[in-house]
C-alpha cells in the first residue's frame, strides 16, 4: 500500500485532483455547519434577494458571497447541498450498479453454457443504447425523486460493470490458481469470493470511479431537463436551469458558479480514476 501511494503521488496533476475530491466531499459532508442557509428550508427563503450578484447583503444579515438564485437561495449553501445530493446520487447508484453487474459478470464467467451466453447477450443489447437515453426514458417512467432516479441510473449503468468484471473473471478462471482451487474440497461460492472476486477487483474499481462521475453528470443532465430530483432539492443540474433563463440578462452566476463546481467535481474523480488504471495496469502508462 505504501508503495502504491508513493506511485500516486509522482504524478502531481492526480495528486491535486485526488485532494479537490477530498475537499469537495468533506464540504458537502459539512455543509450544514458551514453554509450560512439551509436552501431546503422555504421558511428562511425570501423573494426579495432573488437573483442578487455575489457580494450582496442579504435579509438575512450575511453576506451572499456567490449571489442569490432565482428563489432567494444563497448560492454557496445551495452548491454546497447540491454537491451533497450529487455526491449521495453517485455513489448510491455506482454502488448498486457495482453489485449487480459484478454478480452477473462473474455468475456468466464462472457457470458458462447458455446462463452465460443470455446473460451477456442482455448485457451487449444495453450496451448498445446510449447510457442518457436509456435513463431519460426510464425517469419519464417511473417518475421523479430519489428512488426512481437510482433505478434509472443503475439500469443504464451496471452492464459496463457486468462486462468488466466478466473480462476479467474469464481470463482469472484459466489460471492455476483457480484451477488448483477447484481440486481442493472448497465450494464453488468459496473460490469465487476468496480467489476469483479479489482478483478481478482492480479493473472494477476504475471502472467504479468512473462510472460515478459518470452518474453525477446523468443526474446533472436530468435534473436539468426537469426530469431528475423536484425542484424543492436544489441539485446542482436544478439550479443550472434555474439560472439558464437569466444567462442573456447579465446575471450569469446563478448558472456559471454551480456549473464550475460540477465540471470540477466530474474531471477530478476522472482525473483520479486514469491514475488508478494507469497504477492497475502499469503498461497503460505513458
């Protein structure tokens, strides 16, 4: 582990990007003790500091470092809250996803015959569809809120999970390790969990890493179609919308400010997850 670290840290750019990671997640996780509003709570909303620039003193009493939106929020407590739900969106549904593609891929890997071929047949025909179009239809099903939103994005997601780890599960199964496992009384579950799953974890964790910025950014763009989380939740695609309206009027931070904090968000965890396949799979270096 140190040595994996000490490999890390030559590169500076992954370095830098691994520590925006950190400090975006423990303000998001802090965010009520250091947010000067809770955005969530309309008692404390007032229309009249709608849509005021940066700098400005609030009803409040406080000054509105990044502006106001089009409710009254201060925009720095929303972004905050905002990366929290992207943060919770991401990681939730990376985690299912990450669950039931990896059992599908090793079960198809590991059993073979016609379980293996209609699992990854299901898997190939998802695979074909675009991950956006697939979740817009399935939020325009289902509905918006938090529940539907995972399902949709765990839907579109976990098949590049599933072909992962079946990649790497059916390259593992001809080792002899695995083949000096099955000769021994151990159950099949047994070798799975203890020598099969192990080994293919490192190309399923980049894949994971990514795969939450790539569920951040879908939750972003359904929430900014109107599609994703109601607009009582100020996600950081709701108030880009918010905002998108005022962008030809001058009043450009209710949009720019949450959308520099997502993009920052999104190329840091990639940033990171290149470092992580790179640090797997040493000859993918450059």
């Amino acid at each position: 582990m140190a040595q994996f670290w000490r490999e890390y840290r030559e590169n500076w750019i992954a370095t830098l990007a691994l520590a925006v990671v950190v400090l975006i997640v423990a303000a998001a996780l802090a965010a009520p003790l250091i947010t000067p509003q809770d955005p969530y709570d309309l008692a404390n909303l007032n229309l009249r500091d709608a849509r005021r620039p940066p700098g400005f003193v609030g009803s409040g009493g406080y000054v509105h470092w990044l502006g106001t939106d089009a409710q009254g929020r201060d925009l720095f407590s929303a972004i905050l809250y905002g990366l929290r739900i992207s943060l919770q969106m991401g990681v939730a549904a990376g985690a299912v996803a990450f669950g039931l593609g990896t059992s599908l891929g090793i079960m198809a890997a590991n059993i073979g015959g016609k379980i293996e071929q209609g699992i990854m047949r299901l898997v190939d025909l998802q695979l074909s569809f675009p991950a956006i179009l697939l979740a817009l239809v399935l939020v325009a099903m289902l509905g918006q809120g938090r529940v539907p939103l995972i399902i949709a994005l765990v839907t579109a997601q976990y098949a590049y999970f599933a072909r992962t780890a079946y990649g790497a599960a059916t390259a593992e199964r001809q080792k002899d390790y695995i083949e000096a496992a099955r000769a021994t009384p151990l159950p099949g579950r047994s070798i799975v969990l203890r020598h099969l799953l192990p080994n293919c974890m490192p190309p399923l964790i980049v894949v994971g890493t990514v795969q939450i910025a790539n569920a951040i950014s879908l939750e972003a763009t359904l929430s900014f179609l109107g599609l994703g989380l109601p607009p009582t939740e100020p996600s950081l695609g709701m108030l880009i919308a918010n905002g998108f309206q005022y962008m030809m009027s001058g009043r450009t931070w209710i949009s720019v400010y949450p959308g520099i904090a997502l993009i920052l968000l999104i190329v840091a965890i990639n940033i990171v997850g290149d470092q992580l396949r790179d640090q797997f799979n040493p000859r993918l270096r450059r």
